[in-house]
C-alpha cells in the first residue's frame, strides 16, 4: 500500500477511528463494501503521494444507513460539515444550504466554479416556500412528479445565500425520493445543497465505490448505500409563463412534462453553451462527466462503426448488448439493449468511471474511449446530453 498508509487522512467508520486501509468486516453483507473500499485504497496509493493528495479530514464512512447514522450526518449538516449521501439519481455531496461557509466549503471540494449554482433539497414540496417564490403550476409539478427526480428553478427568497445561487435570483429545488435522501434532510431539519459527489468536471458517481474514491478526504461523512436508481441527475426545468423550459434533460422526461403544460427544448441540450453564458441550471456551461482520456462519439450504422474502429486498439469502447465483436474487445462496455435508454442511463456513469480507472492503471493502453450515438427519445435525451458533454461536442459522423 506504500504511501497511503501514511496519509494523514483516516476513515472513521462508526464509532472506530481507522488508519487505510480498514480491516475486513465482521458482518458477510459488508464484504463487497470492503472490496471496494481496498480497491479505492489502492488506487489512491498508485496515483498519489501524500504530498499530492492534499486530503485534511477525517471522513466518517457509514457503510449501513441506519437511525444512529442519519442522526450523526444530520448533526455534521446543522454543525456547517460536508455529507456524501445517495439519492434516485446520483451521490450527493451535501451542506446546509441556509449557510453560505458551509455552501462554500462545496465548490472548495470539488474545485466547481464559482458561477455553477447548487440545488437545494427539500424533505417536502411545501417547503419550497420557505425560500422561493412558488407558483400554482409549481405546485402542479410537484403533485406528478415529487418526490423524485424533477428540479424546478424558481425565484429565490433572501434565506438562501448568495453562494448557493452563484449571486443568482433563482434558487433551484427539488425533493429527493431516495429514502436515506429523505430521511437525511429530515434528520439534519435544514434544507440541503447538493450537487453530485465527484471532483468537478469528472463523470458524476453513481455507486458507493466511485463516491469514496471521489470525496474520500474532502467531505466530513459518506454514508455508503449501494448503486442509485436513474443514474443520471435530475430533470431541471425553469417556469416560462405556463409552461416551463428544460435547462437540463433527465428521469422525467419532455413527453412526461408535456403531459402537464407546454415544455420548450433549448438548443444548448444539443450542443456547447457560448462562453459567456450565465448558467442557471448545473451541467450548462462547462464540460462535464469527462474521464481524463479524450472521448468522442460515433454517429453511424453497426458496419461503419465496426470498420472504423477496426484497426484501433489503443481504445476503449461504450456500445450495446448486440455489439458482439465490438464487446469482444478488452476495453469495451455496453450500455445494455440499443432501444433500452434506462439501461443506458443507469450504466452511463459507472461505465465512464471504470474506464478512468482502467486508463490510469492501462499504462497509456486506452489513449480515447469512442462511444455508439444514443437515441435521443424520453430519458435517451438526457443519456445523449451527458455523453455528448463528456465527449467536448466531438461527434464523428460515419455515414
């Protein structure tokens, strides 16, 4: 293990301080949690020295989201702490969204940009109240569709603090169904500003695993509870008169909403956002869910793209469940069946972050990941969107 042995940071699991990495569980149902967590170790010693990992604090890790737990990442909420939580769509990583130092300490963990604003999440809709300006067809929105998966940007009240909106005027809220989620907030009696766990710009974490490599020593608490639902984060509207705007494409999708009032598809859902764009939403204006290898996307039939990627090894591959001779590749991932965009979205990110890894310990064997176009119907949209993202725009058309 070398370095990390050393590393100033521990993990405090429960009531036990450790030094990495943790001894074996007692309990059979943690084993797996326990791979994980030596693989996580691992790579931390392959890629860093203490020197570079920079890792301060003592992250308490809850590898069973019961009573005692919730409690004690509630309480590290109210005190101005970081906790790592699931949700339905992806890991959070969360503080208290009435406390500007605590919302700060946010973009400092993940190196975001100051001008990406935060989403609060609320334990209940009515809640909104408190600190945004709500309206009959917020309201409505939250009746179809929370808890769950729909954030609504609305106007903000002067109890949300300026760092959380990015000096913005809106604040966005939503109500997380995952039940630790919930019960998170509840326990903490604060609302809750959470983007994804993961350092800015890389694929978001959608697994335990990929949260700890992510904010192992940079949040006070992650509490471990498997793999989340959707896999991707949550769909972002804005209110337009009686409809509303898609700002960011996911679980409830433009056929959902327009069940419910007119819904407007904005051009930056398909491609880059000029520079100088003010983003109300996350996911708008800067690169995301990128892996540090180039990454592009190929737009063509199953022949074209056989014949282009034909001579290439030095890659890896993101197909689909009847790509045989693509999957019979070393470095190649399918996202499931080529009409199942659910399959894809719960995959997507896992996949992208496991071919980060892959690269790093590959020794420069993977030097570009090349991914199949999705469809861009119902939760394919929002599939298309991060992949087209992590991929910078580059599309190469085949036919």
């Amino acid at each position: 293990m070398g370095s990390s042995r050393t590393a100033k940071t521990r993990i405090k699991s429960e009531n036990t301080v450790l030094l990495s990495p943790p001894p074996a569980p007692r309990r059979a149902r943690d084993r797996v949690l326990y791979i994980n967590l030596i693989y996580t170790f691992n790579r931390f010693a392959e890629k860093h020295t203490i020197l570079d990992m920079k890792l301060e604090i003592q992250t308490i890790l809850f590898t069973e989201p019961d009573g005692d737990a919730i409690e004690r990442a509630g309480e590290i909420l109210r005190a101005g702490g970081l906790v790592v939580f699931p949700t339905e769509t992806v890991y959070g990583l969360g503080a208290d969204a009435t406390d500007g130092s605590a919302a700060a300490k946010i973009f400092a963990a993940k190196g975001r940009p100051a001008d990406n604003p935060l989403i609060v999440h609320l334990a209940e809709p009515a809640d909104a109240e408190r600190y945004a300006v709500t309206t009959e067809l917020y309201f409505r929105l939250a009746e179809r569709f929370m808890p769950g998966p729909l954030t609504v940007v609305l106007p903000k009240r002067e109890t949300i603090p300026a760092t959380v909106t990015a000096g913005l005027d809106t604040v966005a809220v939503r109500v997380p169904s995952h039940p630790t989620a919930h019960a998170l907030i509840k326990a903490a009696g604060v609302p809750v500003a959470a983007p994804s766990a993961n350092i800015s710009g890389r694929p978001s974490p959608t697994t335990a695993r990929h949260a700890i490599e992510n904010m192992y020593g940079r949040a006070d608490c992650i509490i471990a509870a498997g793999d989340c639902d959707f896999g991707v984060e949550s769909t972002v509207v804005k209110l337009e008169g009686e409809g509303v705007v898609v700002l960011r494409p996911g679980a409830v999708t433009p056929e959902m909403l327009g069940e419910l009032c007119p819904v407007r598809l904005p051009d930056t859902l398909y491609k880059s956002a000029s520079a100088d764009v003010v983003p109300e939403s996350p996911g708008m204006k800067y690169r995301h869910y990128a892996p540090d290898v180039p990454m592009y996307i190929l737009d063509g039939s199953d022949s074209s793209v056989k014949n282009f990627l034909r001579d290439k090894t030095d890659c890896a591959i993101i197909c689909f469940d009847g790509d045989e001779e693509l999957l019979a590749r070393e470095y190649a991932f399918s996202l499931g069946d080529r009409a199942d965009s659910a399959s894809h979205a719960h995959r997507l990110f896992a996949v992208l972050n496991d071919i980060g890894g892959i690269a790093h310990k590959a020794d420069g064997k993977i030097k570009a990941i090349y991914a199949r176009m999705t469809p861009k119907e119902g939760v394919g949209l929002a599939v298309f969107n991060r992949l087209i993202k992590a991929a910078g725009y580059n599309v190469i058309k085949l036919d």
